[in-house]
C-alpha cells in the first residue's frame, strides 16, 4: 500500500484518513448480507520530511521516532453489512461535526 501511495505522490508526508469505506467481492442472495468488522490495528503519522522517521515506520529497530506520532486510539472498528461502499454509518455526512470512524489517523503503515 504504500508503494501505491509513494508512486504516486512521492515525498508526502503527513497522510491522514478522512473516510474509509469498504466494499467486498462478493455474491449474496437475497436478504443475506455481509457480517464483518474492520479494525485499525496500529496508526503512526510522519509529521515532517524526515528519513530518520521513514527508517523507523519501515523498521522501528532502525531511525529516529522524534518526527512519529502514534496514535493511541488505534483499535477504532467498523461493522459491515452491505458490502458495497460500507462506511459501518448509518448515514456518511460530512456535514457532522463528530469525527468519523478512522478519521485523522495515519493513512499509511
């Protein structure tokens, strides 16, 4: 994932999630529907051009966290049911003022 990202913007930093939705390959009958639930595992964010910091999100053994922001509310879930562009929302709106599910963590890691 984060070649896809580096190919195509490359030297970004500071990738953050807005909004994740999910859709599965799959075939149902009718009323079935999909029962999943999608869970961020770990969440860190590059704050500046650092490639001490880079060294570290590829290897935490190696580099420099100083530029690294982990976040701690890493284990936020989405349950899924449709299978098609599932936000695990009731309604998508980004008209809420509350934070969405993923919303600012680390987009890449």
């Amino acid at each position: 994932m984060r070649d896809c990202f580096d190919n195509d913007y490359p030297g970004h930093y500071l990738r953050q999630i807005k909004f994740v939705t999910l859709s599965l390959p799959t075939l149902l009958g009718p009323w079935q529907d999909v029962r999943a639930t999608l869970t961020q595992t770990s969440s860190s964010t590059l704050l500046k051009a650092d490639i001490d910091g880079v060294n570290y999100l590829n290897d935490n053994t190696t580099g420099n966290a100083a530029n690294v922001v982990t976040n701690l509310r890493a284990s936020q879930q989405i349950a899924i049911s449709s299978g098609m562009n599932d936000s695990g929302l009731f309604e998508l709106s980004f008209g809420d003022e509350r934070y969405l599910p993923f919303e600012g963590t680390g987009a890449v890691i």
